[in-house]
C-alpha cells in the first residue's frame, strides 16, 4: 500500500499495511521545509519508507527531527539509519533513552522479535511533563504519558483547524520487563481524552476521528484494563 494522506501535510508512510507487517505506525509531518518523522518501524523498511515519502512529494532528505515515541523496536529500529543518513535530530523521553541508546533487548523488546537493536544516540532527551519543539513553521507538543514504557510520550499539533494526536500504543500491552504501569497508564489517557483531539493516530490499529470517535477508542482500553 502507499502513504495515506490523514490531513494537509501529514501522511502515514509506514504500518503493517503499509510498510512491513511488524512496523508500528510512522508518520511524516511537513513543518514548511522541513520535515519530522515520528517513529521509524522496526528497521527491515527504512528504504520503503523512503520511498512512500518520496511518493507524498516530500524530499526525505528535508527529515529535520525524528521523534520516537517509545523505546520499543517495532517503533524505533530504523533510527540509526536515519540518524545517519539523514543527520536528524533524535527526540526522546529520558526515562526510556538509556534503553535505545544501549540497545537493551529486554526494555526495548528486541528480545521479543528475536533481533539485535544497534546501539544509538539520542540528541534530545525530554524531561518534563508538557515540551513543546518547534519544527519549521509548526509548534509540536510532546507530552510524557507513561504507563506502556516508562518513557512513553504522546505527540500532538494542531493543523488546517485539527489537532492531530500521534498517541501511538495506547493499547498497550502491559508487562514487567518493559517497566509498565497500569496505573500510571490511566492517568496517561485521561489526560490525551482531556486534548479533545480530532484525530487520533494509532501506533499500530490506525486513524481515528472525529473527537467522539477518538475518546471512544482510548476510554474502549480504560475499560478493558479497569480490573487490572
């Protein structure tokens, strides 16, 4: 499948429809010259995601800031091939930054999908609760939703009248080595519910509008992790 078009200057380039079937979700926004990536699939894809960009009519080499939205390796394996062949800026949370960095194969999941992760650097770690990056013309927000990874974020930008939520894994899932919170979790979602997002883009099930829609998907997993 090629890139799908989600709004004015945002594109789904890569997911298990789109790319590779154990990519999550990758997401290319154009800021006016220059262009954030968020998340970068589980690496076997790099050059397909490439390509897709390509096919939007953006210029891959514009990639400026690349996001990673957990420590996770169906989000981040491509992340040294685009640090290095694009010199981006790598953006992530400093609670899951030593795990991508080492390539620690439990924290990241590595393990899990029976590969190795090649050891990165992230350039800018995020420390506070609300960070705002801007990127081109466009005010990013990067907000710490823990829970998933104890260094989950979620990222969200308001375009063409929108605001577009990049709330990624909010299905989950739960487990002791990744360092998961349930509890923390909760909180987590009740504040990407209070954004009142138009459009939710989902780490790996997709895109999600409008508003009513979108609170439905997220308060769908409060109530099925509520006896947890």
């Amino acid at each position: 499948m090629e890139a799908e078009l989600i709004i004015e200057g945002i594109y789904m380039v890569g997911g298990p429809d789109i790319s590779y079937p154990e990519d999550a979700t990758v997401f290319i926004v154009d800021c006016r010259g220059k262009l954030l990536m968020i998340d970068c699939g589980a690496g076997n894809s790099a050059s397909l995601l490439i390509d897709n960009i390509k096919e939007t009519g953006l210029d891959p080499r514009s990639i400026s800031t690349l996001i990673l939205t957990h420590s996770h390796v169906d989000h981040i394996g491509a992340v040294q091939y685009f640090r290095e062949k694009y010199h981006c800026k790598v953006v992530a949370h400093d609670r899951d930054a030593d795990a991508i960095e080492k390539g620690d194969p439990k924290r990241t999941a590595a393990g899990w999908y029976g590969v190795k992760l090649p050891q990165t650097t992230v350039d800018l770690r995020l420390k506070a609760e609300h960070e705002m990056l801007t990127i081109g013309n466009q005010e990013v927000h990067c907000l710490h939703t823990p829970g998933h990874t104890p260094g989950s974020i979620a990222v969200y930008l308001d375009r063409a009248g929108q605001r577009v939520l990049f709330g990624q894994d909010i299905h989950g899932p739960f487990h002791p080595e990744f360092g998961s919170d349930i509890g923390d979790w909760r909180e987590s979602m009740e504040m990407l519910i209070a954004l009142k997002a138009d459009i939710l883009c989902e780490g790996h099930f997709g895109i999600y509008s409008p508003q009513a829609k979108v609170e439905r998907y997220i308060r769908g997993y409060i109530d099925r992790h509520a006896a947890q």
